[in-house]
C-alpha cells in the first residue's frame, strides 16, 4: 500500500484530512449541543422571571379560581413558547400548576437542591415520569426576597438533539464537500510531486542501462524542479564523460597501434632477412624512434592520470622562470641548429621569480618549445618571450608556420586532437601534450592560450604563439 512516494503522500494526507474531519465533527456537535442547552436555560430563565409575579400571585390568593386559570394560562402559554413542560410546586413539592398530566410529584433529589436556592440542569426521565429522557431546568420561585416554590421546565432531548443535529449537518454537509476538494487537490498534488521522482527514477535506471540521452523534462522551479535540473545536468556531464572514455579508448588504441605495427612489421623484415644490410641501421633507428614515441604516449598518459587523481601534489618554489627557459633552449639546442632555426629572446629582465612547480613548469616550456620547433618552416625564427603585467608572469613561444585554423584554436588542448589528423600522422607527437600542459596550468590556478594570425595578407604563413601565466614571487 505504501510502497511508491504516491501512495505514501496520498495517504497520509487523507489520514490526516479523516482525522481532521472527525475531531472537528465531534467538537462542533459537543459545541452546538452546548450551544443549545444554553440558549435554552437563558430562555427559561428570562420566563421564570415572568413566572415568579404569577406564582406570588397563587400562594397569597390560593382559594381564587380565576387566578389559578389565569396561572395555568400563562403556564401553556409558555410553555408552547420553550418548548418545554412547565412544573410548578410550593417549597413542600406540592404541585400549583402543570402543563402535563405525567407528572404527580416532584422527586426529592430534584426539589431540595431548587428550594436550597441553586439551579440545575440536569438530563433523565424526571424520576420515570416521563416516558423519553428530558432537559430537566429548576428554578427557585423567589417572591419578596424569600424562596416560595420551584419551577420545573422538562424540555424532550430530541428536540435539544434535533436542533444540534441540523446546525452540525449542516456543517458536516460544507465540511464534506471542502474535504472532497481538498482530496481532489490533494490527488492532484500528490502526483504532481511523484510524477517527476519516478521520471528521475526511470531516467537513472536507463542512464545504468546505458542509455545516456535519456532526460527528465523540468516544468516547475521548486525543489523537485531543482532536482531534476541537478539530474540533468549530472546526465549531461556522465554523457560527455562516456563520449570522451569512448574517444580516449579510440585514440588510445590507435595511437599505440601505429608504432607498435611499425615496431614489428621492421623488426620482422630484419629477421625474416628481407631488408638489406644497408638498410638494417636505418630499420633499426626507426625502431628505436618509434619505440620512443610509445614510451612518451604511455609516460604522458601515466601523467595525465595522475593529474586527475585528487591526491596529486604540485610541489610550489621560488625559482627564475628566465634561467629555466635558458636551460630548455641549451637542451633543444640540436633539434633547433637541425631545422636551421633562429631564436629571438626577449626577456624584459634578466630574471624573472614565479612561484610554481619547477618539475612540471619545465615540461609545459619544452613541450611548447617542441611543438613550435617541429611546426616551425625552415630557416625561419622562433620567439621567445617573458614579461610582467599586472603582477602576473607572461611566457609566449612563438613560431612561423601553417600555423593553426580558428575552427582548431578552441580545441588545441583536447586529448589526442590534431589540427590536421591526416597530414600530422607522421609527426612524432600523439596529441597529448598540449592538453598536458593545460593541465598542470590548471592546476597551478592559471591560463594558456593560442593565437594564429597571418603574417601578412594573401600569404600562407601564420605566426602561432602559446601564452600562459604564473604568480610572480
């Protein structure tokens, strides 16, 4: 019965609502029936007032024939008036006046406390003569300050009963009716909040099953709103995080499968003697070559990994970010002089302090270093710059080249992306490290971009420059 939110919701309410119902019925029926009795008193006591002169009448003139029908007139008359039955005795019980025949005395237990000068209310048959139960009122008949009599008013509890049963039916016919509305709203709503919960839930249980275009339509802004919001926008990030594991696998797969078919397919020619022994060295270097680029896939790979692991902690010194470029550029000194390459350094000082990690700041230098060598044409210059502005530490390296699209500059620092995937096959880089030094800069709190301007109009080189910060010392 109470096993989906629905069910809960609804019924609890509905509970609720019933018991609700039920104490406001009861309370109002005890209410009104007080309600009633009072009203009654307050009317038979505005009439004894009346009955008083009447009965000080009869006791001074007892043996007056015409003021005893005179009585008794009155006595019907208000008694038709109350709706009760009017019983009027002197102070030994004896019976002056009745208007009805049942009664023949007056019981003790209801004339003593009356004569003592009290009032009392009080529900019963009057001592058995009366065949329905009575709202039984006495009233001490007071004439010249003294106590003379008691009346009697016997009004029939059905009258009482019928009085409050209407006032309460008619509450209970409104209240019924209120409530029937409540329970339709309260359907309504309950709905209304299950309905996008079991959504969620049938959308968590298709987004396990693999199904990650699944979503929850948003139609208020409330919490269950915000929850489905939430929900959609974890959905959209497992999304994107599943379309780049299935490229990661993608480009993991083929970018080791490149060197290592090269590896083998040479190291099989060698040994199935299918390569002259002019040829063998040169095999050999390829080899080796290729065997170095799968080294740096898996290496960069392995660091990419750590990157992401939140235990992963940058060792922060005080270092010369200028001293470090020089010794980057010593350290490529080579590959440079081998593409008959130029340098044009600019450093605004001689040494500029950043505060960073010496280790994985050097990589970001040498992988940008790298890239503009290898993309560089020949005989042109590679610039290199580092500066200060607004408290912050700028590195650029720059290169003349094809430079890079303005489709490609946003995604430059994806894994594996290249700007030219079929022209770019043969180049010894996987993809990896520019997104690498996104990375670290990342981490470091800080920013790296790219810009590839034409050099001049209608030529087909660009000048393409990598910029990123760090926090001066």
């Amino acid at each position: 019965m109470f096993k989906s939110i629905f069910s809960r919701l609804f019924w609890t309410y509905a509970l609720i609502l019933t018991a609700v119902f039920g104490v406001v019925t009861m309370t109002v029926s005890v209410f009104v029936d007080h309600y009633n009795v009072t009203r009654q008193k307050n009317t038979i006591m505005a009439v004894s007032d009346t009955l008083e002169y009447w009965v000080g009448t009869l006791q001074i003139e007892q043996n007056n024939a015409r003021a005893t029908q005179a009585f008794q007139t009155t006595l019907n008359s208000w008694s038709e008036f109350v709706k009760s039955e009017i019983t009027v005795s002197n102070l030994d019980g004896k019976i002056l006046g009745s208007t009805v025949s049942e009664v023949k005395d007056i019981p003790k237990d209801y004339l003593e406390p009356v004569v003592d000068g009290n009032i009392i209310i009080t529900k019963g048959k009057f001592a058995d003569q009366f065949d329905k139960r009575q709202l039984t009122i006495g009233v001490p008949v007071k004439y010249n300050g003294n106590i003379v009599g008691a009346m009697f008013f016997n009004t029939p509890l059905s009258i009482i009963t019928k009085a409050s049963f209407d006032i309460v039916m008619i509450f209970v016919i409104c209240a019924s009716l209120s409530f029937l509305l409540a329970f339709v709203l309260l359907y309504l709503q309950s709905r209304r909040i299950s309905k996008p919960i079991n959504a969620i839930n049938e959308a968590a249980r298709n987004i396990a099953a693999g199904n990650f275009s699944d979503r929850v339509s948003v139609t208020s802004a409330d919490e269950i709103g915000q929850l489905a919001s939430s929900f959609n926008f974890m959905a959209d990030s497992i999304e994107d995080l599943e379309d780049m594991r299935s490229e990661f696998i993608s480009d993991v797969s083929h970018e080791l499968r490149t060197p290592m078919t090269s590896i083998s397919g040479f190291a099989k020619s060698i040994i199935d003697g299918k390569v002259p022994p002019d040829k063998e060295k040169e095999y050999l270097q390829i080899i080796v070559d290729e065997s170095h680029r799968l080294s740096k896939l898996v290496n960069d790979m392995l660091e990419m990994s750590k990157m992401s692991s939140s235990e992963y902690q940058l060792t922060i010194e005080k270092f010369d970010v200028n001293e470090l470029m020089r010794v980057c550029i010593i350290s490529l000194a080579d590959l440079i002089e081998s593409r008959n390459l130029d340098l044009n350094v600019d450093f605004e000082a001689d040494s500029l302090n950043v505060l960073a990690d010496k280790d994985s700041i050097k990589r970001v230098i040498l992988n940008l270093m790298d890239n503009a060598i290898k993309f560089s044409f020949e005989n042109t210059t590679i610039g290199i710059r580092t500066w200060v502005q607004n408290k912050q530490a700028y590195i650029s390296v720059g290169n003349f080249g094809v430079g890079i699209d303005k489709k490609d500059l946003s995604n430059v620092f994806n894994r594996f992306y290249k700007t030219d995937k079929s022209r770019q096959r043969n180049r010894t880089g996987a993809g990896l490290g520019l997104s690498l030094c996104k990375n670290i800069l990342t981490l470091h709190h800080q920013s790296i971009w790219v810009t590839s301007n034409l050099v001049k109009e209608g030529s087909n080189t660009k000048y393409t420059t990598f910029t990123f910060t760090l926090e001066t010392a």
